[in-house]
C-alpha cells in the first residue's frame, strides 16, 4: 500500500501546472483568439489612460495620432507575448512556465479593468474629461 502512495505522489503537480497544460491542450486557434482577445482588452484598456495624459501633457497639432499608436504598441506587445507563452511555432506546443499563468492572470484582471472602465463611462468614445 505505501508503494502505491509513494507512486502516486510521484506524479502529483501542482494545480497551476494541471491547468497551464490543459489550456496548452487547447486546439491552436483557440489559443490564438484567446491572446488576441488579451491583446485588443490590453489595448482598449490603456487607451483612456494615454489620452488623459496625452491631452493633458503633451497635446500639439502635429501629433494627434500619437495616442492612438501608443496604445496598438500596448496592444501589440501583449499580443506578441501571449503570442510567445501561449502560441508558439507551428507544430510545437510550449513549455509550460508559471509565466502563462502570470499572463492568463493579468489577462483577466484587464478584461474585468476594461468592463469596470466601460460601465464607469471612462472607455468610450464620449468619454467625460477628467479633472
């Protein structure tokens, strides 16, 4: 009896590493929708932000479209690390690494930042000013 216990720890691991290689599992396109989602919530999220400061600071004619690659740069970066941590080559699956869970963590703490800020009125195209 202890030897099967003793085999069955062998094998334990811990929860975040069973969930990490379940979403690995995921079919490939799966995995690219759900960063691309993280991506444009990243995306959606910081641009309120840019454009308070944008507006407040920094503000000329000659640049009225830096915001707006400020936050698709945001939005890029976070696609092409979820693109590395989660995508991967084609025909290659990626390790698993805590960094994943890290990612999928703050994924998640965006859409729910983006979904506070949309009911808030802060992320909209008739945003009220801040003052």
């Amino acid at each position: 009896m202890s030897q099967h216990k003793s085999r069955l720890s062998e094998y334990h691991q811990p929860l975040w590493l069973d969930l990490i290689h379940r979403l690995l599992k995921w079919p490939r396109f799966a995995r690219i929708v759900l960063v691309a989602i993280f991506a444009l919530a990243a995306t959606l999220a910081v641009s309120p932000l840019v454009d308070t400061i944008y507006l407040t600071y920094f503000f000329t004619e000659e640049t009225r479209l830096l915001p707006s690659l400020i936050s698709a740069g945001i939005g890029l970066a976070s696609y092409f690390v979820g693109w590395w941590l989660v995508i991967g080559s084609v025909g290659e699956t990626p390790p698993a690494r805590r960094a994943i869970l890290l990612y999928i963590i703050l994924g998640i703490i965006v859409i729910g930042l983006l979904v506070a800020l949309t009911l808030s009125g802060l992320s909209s195209a008739n945003a009220p000013t801040i003052e």
